[in-house]
C-alpha cells in the first residue's frame, strides 16, 4: 500500500524551482516527487548523524 500524501503549500524562491524543475525533468519525476525525494534523502542524512 502506498503511503499517505498530505497537500501542503509552501513558498520557493523562483531559482529554486527552476532548479529543481530541470532537475525532476532530467529524473522523470513530477516537480511534487522529486521534492519529496530530496527531502527524504536529506532526512535519511540526517539521522545518521545523530
């Protein structure tokens, strides 16, 4: 089963998301999936330091 997804809204700079819309592009992801896969990533990261 897939995991639950809330919608929520938040404020980028507009060099963020060009960035990261050429970056979910060259992934073929969804700009939505790729943030979500960063901050995964980012989080993961994060855990291993403490």
């Amino acid at each position: 089963m897939k995991p639950l997804k809330r919608v929520i809204s938040i404020s980028l700079d507009e060099d963020v998301i060009e960035k990261l819309k050429l970056l979910a592009e060259e992934n073929d992801r969804s700009l939505s999936q790729y943030i979500n896969l960063i901050a995964k990533k980012y989080l993961e990261g994060e855990e291993r330091i403490k």
